[in-house]
C-alpha cells in the first residue's frame, strides 16, 4: 500500500509527515512506504 498524492487518506499523510523534518517536507512530496516508512518525491 502506498499513499500517492490524490489520495483522500490524509489523516495517515499528517501522522507520518511528522515524523520527517519541516526541511524535508519543504522538498516535495512526502510519499509514505510501508517499507521505508517516507521517502521524498520531487515535484518537477
């Protein structure tokens, strides 16, 4: 499972963006992983 941008889930979106930094969210979009719990997608 994977929370891509769209996504109406944006309850879980909010819970594991505060696990990353306001720096790294600043970045682009923070894709949540099962795996990798957020990784960074680049907008352009």
């Amino acid at each position: 499972m994977s929370i891509e941008k769209g996504n109406s889930n944006g309850e879980s979106i909010k819970l594991k963006i505060a696990e990353a930094t306001q720096e790294d969210v600043g970045k682009g979009i923070v894709c949540i992983d099962p795996e990798e719990k957020v990784k960074l997608r680049d907008l352009s």
